[in-house]
C-alpha cells in the first residue's frame, strides 16, 4: 500500500465478509471516522490493506515538546507509516489521584500532531511498559500499595483502573474510527511471567468501556514458544504479536549474530496478521560498550537479513522496531540496572537527531514496504532454485496479483562470505534464469509479476527502492550492492524504445521481455517509451544512491540530508528540507518551479526532465566557552548542629516490601514519600563511648552510592545495594559498609548525629511480576552503631516542581532551596570553577551561557566532560531541568541539551551539583555542537 500524506486520505467502504471486524462506535456522527479490520493477512482500514511500519519513539525520554515534531518527520521521511508509542503512568502521576497531561506530558498535542503527520498510531499504555524505566513505569507510589502489582489483587487493581480511566478516553478520542491516528491498543507489556488471565481480560474490559474500539494487540516477549502466547483463553487478544531481539545486548561484541536465535517472527493466531511487535532496531547498553557499537550491533547487515527474513518469509505484515529514536533518561527517569543517562539506543535517529547508516537502510526498506501494495496479502509459495546450496532462497506470493516475493540469502545467515548463484525462477511471466549474489552479511527481496505503476515488472535480481508517477510518465528506483550485476526484466506489448541516458545498461527484447543488464555503480538512468505502456524513467543504483533519495506523496527528491515534506499547487512544488552542506539537490516532479524551505529558488533541466537546483548549507557555529562560574558548598546536613527539626521522623515499625528490615524502624525513603534523587538521613543518638565504627546497608541501584558523616566528620562512601541478577531476589545485605570511628570522635554521654546521603538511581523494573523485584526498597535498610536508642529524621525532595516534574528533582540541600532554578540567588556565591580540586561532599557551580544560534539552522548542543582524577558524579540542571547525571570514569562524557529547555537563541543557566566522595579534581566541561544543518526543527511550528 502506497504511504499516504494524510489518515484522512483513507476513504473507502468495508465490504469483505469475512473480516473480524469492529465498527465505530454508536453515537453522534462524527466527521472522518474510518472502520477498522483485520484478517489473517493484515490490518484493514475503510476495506483497503495496510502494512503497519511503525519504529519506538518515547515522549517522556525528549522534553521538549517542539522537537516531537522533528523526530516524527524524520520517522515519516525514513518509510515509517506508523510509530508505536508507550503512555509512561508514573511519568504522569506522582502521587495516587494525581495525574498530569499537561506541557511536556501533553499526550493530546502528541496524538494530535501524529495526526497531522499521517502516522498510524500503536497505543501502548500499559499499565507496565517496562522500557527500562523507573519502575518500569509503574509509578513510585506504587511501591506503597498493598498487593503484587501486575495481577487482580484489589491493591494494585484500584490503582490501575484510576491509570486507564486517565489515559484510555485521551487515546480514545485520537482513534482512527474517531478519525484519528490510533489504529491498534496494546494491553499490557511482555506478559509472559507470573501472569493472571483474570487481570488480562480487566485491562481490555476497562479500555471497551473506555471508548477503545480498535484491535486490541499484546507483545509476547519472546517467541512463540513462551507461554501464555494470549491468543487463546481469559486474556487472549485480538492480535498477539512477538517481542524479539536476536542479537541480544552484548555491544562489546558487534560481530556476534543471532545470540537469541533465528528472530523470524511466528504466527500466534490464525485468524490475525503475523505481527512483529517490538522488533529490535538497537540495544540497551548493558555492559558499557559505548551505543556506536550498540549501532555496529544492530547494523544495516542485521536489518537486511533479519528484518527482510519477517517480510518475505513469515509475512508479516505488523511491524513495530524498537527504538526509532531512543532520547534521553532526563531526571530519575531512567531504570538502573541496564541504563545510563543516555538511552540513544544505537538507533537510526540518534539521541541528539542525527541521522545514520541505519536510518539509510530504514529507508530502503521503509519506502519498499510501503509503496508495494502486495505486499499486505501473502501466502507461502515456491521458491526459485538455487544452484548454490549456500545461497537460500524463500518465497511468498499475493493470491490476488500473484506478485511474487522472494528472499535470497546465506543458507548460514551469520556468515560473511561472499556468494553466487543461478536462479531458475518461474514467474508469472515466464520462466527466468538470473544469476544473484551476496557479498558479505546480506539479504534481499527480489519481486516478480509486479504491477509497477503502467509497467509489468516480470523479474529482477534488483530491490525496489519505491515508484511513482509524474508528467505523464512512471519513476522506479531499483538499487542493489556496489560493484553485483543486476538484471531487470520488463514486459511489453511490443518492442519499447530504449535510451540510457547514464551509466552502463545492456539492453535486448524478445517475445515481450525487455531484458537489462547492468553492474550497479553510481546511478544509470535508463528513459523507455512505447511499447504499448506509459513512458518510464528507470534509475539503477546502488544502496548509497537508494539512500539518496527521498519520497513525499508522488515527489522523488534526490540530494538533500532529509527532505521533510513536499506539496505540489499549481506549477510549483514546495519542499521543506535540512541541509548539511551545499549541495545540488533534484526533483522528479511535474512542476516546474521549486521552493525550498520557503524561498524560491533557480532551477534548471536535466537530460531526465528533472528539475536541479543549489542550495546553501548551514554557516559554522562556535559555541561560547564556559566561564565565570560561581560555586557554593551544598551538604549543611553533614553538620552536626544542622536544624532537621522539620524533616520527617523515620518511626515506621512495618512496611508493604516482601523485604523487611532486620528490626525497626523502616528507613526506606519510599514509605515516607521520597521516590527519586538523593535522600537525607540524620540519626540523633547519645554516645556510650564504646562505639568503634558504624554498619549501614543502603539500596542505591546499581551505580548509586551514599557517604556518611558523623558529627560533621566525613567517615567515607560506599556503593549501595543493587538487583545483582535481573531475575534474582534481592539477599539480606545488598550494600553493606564498615564505617571506622575515629576514637576522638564520640565521649560517653554526648549527643551525636550520623547524616547520610543516599542516592536513589531508580527503581526496579517488574519484569518477571514479582513484588521482591518491584518493591525492593531505596535509601537506608539497616543501621548499627551504638546501643542506645536512635532517633532518625528523613528528608528527600520538598516540593513537587509542576513545571518539571517529580523526576526532575531530588533531595539535596541545592535542591530543596532552588539552587537549581534560573531564579537562584546566586551572586554572593564564591568566584569558582567546577575544575578546581574538591574535597568530599556535594558542591554547586553554575554560570550564565548566552547562545546566538542561526534561526534558520538546528544544531543540537551537548555537554562534554573531560575525564578527571577520583571519584566524583555531577547532576546536570539547565534552565532548572535535571538532563542526566556525569559519573566520572563511566563510559557517557556528552550529554544532550535538547532545544526547548536550552533556549538556542537566549539566556540558559547551567548548573551542576557536584557530588565528591574523595579529594577530586574534576575534568573540564564544555558545549559541542552535535551536528548542524540548515532548516531543522526550528523551521516548522
């Protein structure tokens, strides 16, 4: 099926009797509603088939609404039809009754703009999303609900239907029967461990009577041989699909292939389509390898094998790749055992929107799919032969065209060798023999019997890039591997007219078959008229030419970095597009003047009747040095005559975690309403003289760490707790640290004061739906020093910031006064560099950065740490919002700045709140520029 500009477009009647069908609901009639289907072959929308392709792209992880746009449109110019999107509950709900939907959690502004652009939408809100979140999106408060979260306990049951009764009538109402966007609802998330059908079939009960009447789908994580499958019995659903990542996470071993198996995506239901519902597209980067090499991983290779293997060898034809765009953990968004500050994914649009090989082979794929309208209905069919047995060939054909899709590849997908082979393929058209090959890790989909605009495509060992129409003639793009010949075989009614205008093309006809022959280079042109069929311009290139090109609605543009759209009114066509230098760029259209980006501009005629103009790329940039910085020291509570007389008395004697404290009272910071960012503790005790050190244990996450300090006495750090397996429980004492006191320190009979500071790096996820998991507690689980009585005060974040967010901000002193904010009264601050030697503690520094950035250019801005000496961890604040944390001698050194919160053309503030745990000295910060093109985000609205 042809992409198409606008839902909106979609109009036609559902008359196919045998359609599982769900109307639109009863009710006012309402403009542009649409009926939605599916069969087992594919999804259908107003009686006409759709091959959903949608990439991952998360909201919460960019928090700058004005970029969603940017990153959608690169989506949409990549092939995309679709984008699958999760609804974060904790991200929107920071306390029980509380819900937020609005600024950078307007999810109607982001479904509205979805609609705008066309894209399909799969509606995945949970409850559990897992998506290395905190707490898997679970929200924190969560953690002090009684009963096992995922399941039909009353507990956690309350505490979903609030969730669902907030988010399913947003969704709702953004429905393509609505006219909308959303054209499929996912339950759940990777149910496969711990289930409860009973609370399987109450979350598709709760989102009908919510106004849901699109399929309902789920993603089995992570194969069909995991059950439930939730294609049959209490729970199933509409259409199952399967989560699969087959190279695994292993990034420090990017030539290792297919760890997790075959990754060709199986049938759960016969009577819905073969969905492929989070298909890997990237990988978190478990042990620290660095996300190019997650990139490297999951590369243009990996997709063309695996990915071409699920369309022309299971056809499916539901697709949902995770991560298009991976973004950033901002705040204490992020899940702590598997990710970092960054969540870039190794994605084809990377976490500063930069574009790579990967989006390029997107591209290919994106455009074939949907273009090529057989492709939704496919059955299994003869395969050519091979005369190689290491070259595999596979099949399937459209029953109603007979259109024919073959998959050629290495009988060892994880080989790289290099392979040749005869085909003897019998066509609709005929019996053919073509020659093929491989050369290295490849796949390809060759058609034959294709109905290519006004032309009969009988075969070809070429890939369709896409096709079609302008001034009176057809457009095709076939493309294939550098320096591999190709054959393409057309068929007329007589002896067409042949002229290759570029390149090296060998032509013959006979008895209806015009034969070319051609070794892919560059890019040839080839001009056929007559022969009984419409004109036909014919480009042959390799998959760096294919990469050139670009498609919106029936315009081929070639040259540009990204073209982000193109409309055609009267004689002109108005192309909004990015620039990374200056360029001669093309159009394939039949107008015959040419705007870009708003300015018109000089064309002139090629030998293809195509239009060429130049056009400017972006003026260098120079981002200003950072100086001036003044600093002030942030950790007060350390001191022992500290006024802690507001903070929370931590009395607890009992907790809803499986994981009980060895005696009271409770010191998890979650029971008493701190659920993100560093915690305070200062326990008041009167000294027996005879203490010698202090025991603690503390749950940080993995990388967290606390410090302590007795009597303003800095005794030292350590690393806290962490889930040391990801299907593992907890044990007893999962940070433990020995504390000496120095023998000078504590008399018998006075008053002394222990302050801690506990970093909470987020919070389990719940996979496995197992409450030890999803409840392990944060903070303080055990303290011994003396044998009097103790009491302890609490104190985490003061106040929830409504601009921000509760993740955003966290417990230090700095915090809790604002000293983050842009308004902080910063002027009698000490004249300082955060480069300067440190002691232990927590140290501020900030300063004023004005930016000038061109208006007509977008050029992403992060912040670079140079590696410094000891141990030391810097919260990043600009304008206020919390972007990430820096651990020195941990793999991330640049953090994103995106646009929205760093004002590209004003006044920013950047802060750090410097976190010591020895006498350090900080390597040097700076900004660096990400990339840099002409037109961008900024020039849409």
């Amino acid at each position: 099926m042809r992409a198409r500009s606008r839902i909106a477009a979609i109009a036609a009647t559902l008359t196919a009797a045998a359609l599982i069908c769900i109307p639109a609901p009863a009710g006012p009639a309402q403009a542009e509603t649409h009926d939605v289907g599916y069969d087992r072959y594919s999804l259908i929308v107003d009686g006409e088939r759709v091959l959903l392709w949608t990439g991952e792209f998360h909201y919460f992880r960019l928090p700058g609404p004005a970029l969603w746009r940017d990153v959608l449109e690169k989506m949409r110019a990549a092939g995309f039809n679709g984008v699958s999107l999760y609804f974060n509950w904790g991200y929107h709900s920071p306390a029980p009754g509380e819900y937020d939907f609005s600024g950078i959690r307007d999810v109607d502004r982001l479904l509205r703009l979805t609609e705008e652009l066309g894209l399909y939408v799969v509606a995945r809100p949970g409850p559990y999303i897992n998506a290395e979140t905190t707490g898997g999106g679970l929200p924190a408060w969560l953690k002090t609900v009684p009963g096992r979260a995922r399941s039909s306990d009353p507990g956690y049951t309350r505490a979903y239907r609030e969730w669902l009764a907030h988010i399913d009538p947003i969704i709702a109402r953004h429905q393509v029967t609505r006219g909308g966007s959303v054209i499929a609802y996912n339950a759940e998330n990777e149910y496969a461990a711990n289930t409860d059908a009973a609370y399987m079939e109450d979350i598709q009960r709760q989102a009908r009577a919510h106004g849901i009447d699109v399929p309902i789908t789920h993603n089995q994580c992570c194969d069909a041989s995991w059950t439930p499958t939730w294609a049959s019995g209490l729970g199933a659903v509409q259409i199952p699909g399967v989560d699969d990542y087959p190279q695994s996470f292993e990034c420090r071993e990017p030539d290792t292939w297919g760890t997790w198996g075959e990754g060709v995506t199986e049938r759960l239901s016969p009577d819905s389509p073969v969905y492929a519902a989070e298909y890997q597209a990237g990988a978190i980067d478990v042990n620290r390898a660095g996300y190019g090499q997650c990139r490297e991983l999951t590369g243009p290779g990996f997709m063309k094998v695996y990915y071409k293997s699920n369309l022309a060898a299971s056809g499916a034809t539901m697709f949902g790749y995770y991560m298009a765009f991976g973004g950033t953990n901002w705040g204490r968004l992020g899940q702590p055992n598997d990710v970092y500050t960054s969540y870039d994914y190794g994605a084809p649009i990377t976490e500063n929107r930069q574009l790579t090989a990967k989006y390029d082979e997107f591209k290919r794929q994106g455009l074939f799919v949907t273009t090529v309208a057989p492709l939704t209905k496919t059955d299994p069919a003869t395969a050519p032969a091979s005369d190689n047995p290491s070259v595999r060939t596979e099949a399937r054909a459209n029953p109603d065209t007979g259109t024919q899709f073959v998959l050629v590849r290495h009988a060892d997908r994880k080989t790289d060798g290099d392979e040749s082979a005869d085909l003897t393929w019998t066509t609709p058209d005929g019996t053919y023999d073509l020659p093929v090959r491989l050369e290295g890790r490849d796949a390809k989909i060759l058609m034959a019997g294709y109905d290519m605009g006004g032309q009969r495509l009988a075969a070809t060992t070429s890939e369709l890039l896409t096709h079609t129409a302008a001034d009176g003639r057809d457009i095709a793009v076939l493309y294939g591997t550098e320096g591999v010949a190709g054959t393409t075989v057309l068929r007329y009614g007589t002896r067409p007219d042949v002229k290759v205008l570029s390149g090296s093309v060998k032509t013959s006809f006979t008895d209806g078959d015009l034969k070319l022959d051609y070794t892919h280079k560059g890019l040839a042109r080839v001009e056929i008229t007559g022969g009984g069929r419409k004109p036909l311009l014919l480009l042959l290139g390799t998959d760096e030419e294919a990469a050139e090109f670009w498609r919106s609605g029936n315009t081929l543009i070639r040259g540009t970095h990204l073209v982000r759209s193109a409309q055609t009114k009267g004689d002109t066509v108005a192309i909004r597009a990015d620039l990374a230098k200056t360029t001669e760029f093309e159009v394939f259209t039949s107008a015959r003047h040419v705007t870009l980006n708003g300015r018109g501009t000089r064309t002139r005629t090629t030998p293809s009747g195509t239009l060429v103009a130049r056009a400017k790329g972006p003026r260098p940039v120079k981002l200003p040095a950072l100086k001036y910085w003044r600093g002030e020291q942030g950790a007060p509570e350390s001191a022992p005559g500290f006024d802690d007389s507001d903070w929370r008395i931590a009395d607890r004697t009992t907790t809803v975690s499986p994981i009980k404290p060895k005696k009271p009272p409770v010191l998890y910071a979650d029971d008493y309403g701190f659920h993100h960012g560093h915690v305070w503790y200062r326990g008041h005790f009167t000294a027996t003289g005879s203490e010698s050190s202090v025991e603690l244990n503390a749950i940080t996450g993995k990388g967290g760490i606390y410090q302590v300090w007795l009597n303003g006495r800095y005794l030292g750090s350590a690393a806290g707790g962490e889930q040391k397996d990801a299907d593992a429980p907890v044990n007893e004492n999962p940070g433990p640290g020995t504390f000496e006191i120095p023998p000078d320190l504590l008399g018998k009979g006075e008053k002394a004061v222990l302050s801690v500071l506990v970093e909470n790096m987020g919070h389990n996820d719940d996979w496995t739906a197992d409450d030890v998991r999803h409840k392990q507690p944060r903070g303080l689980v055990n303290a011994d020093m003396t044998t009097n009585p103790v009491t302890w005060r609490i104190q985490g974040t003061r106040a929830q910031d409504p601009l921000r967010g509760p993740l955003s901000t966290g417990g230090l002193y700095g915090e809790r006064n604002g000293w983050h904010l842009p308004s902080a009264p910063t002027r009698t601050w000490t004249r300082t560099s955060p480069s300067r030697p440190t002691t232990p503690g927590v140290h501020w520094y900030t300063t004023k950065v004005r930016l000038a950035l061109p208006r007509t250019q977008d050029v992403p801005v992060t912040l670079h740490f140079n590696k410094g000496k000891g141990r030391y961890r810097a919260l990043i604040f600009v304008n206020g919002w919390n972007l990430g944390e820096y651990v020195n001698g941990e793999i991330q050194h640049d953090f994103a700045l995106p646009n929205g919160i760093l004002d590209p053309r004003g006044h920013n503030t950047l802060t750090l709140a410097l976190i010591t745990e020895d006498d350090s000295k900080p390597g040097a910060v700076s900004l660096t520029a990400a990339g840099n093109v002409r037109g961008g985000a900024q020039m849409t609205p």
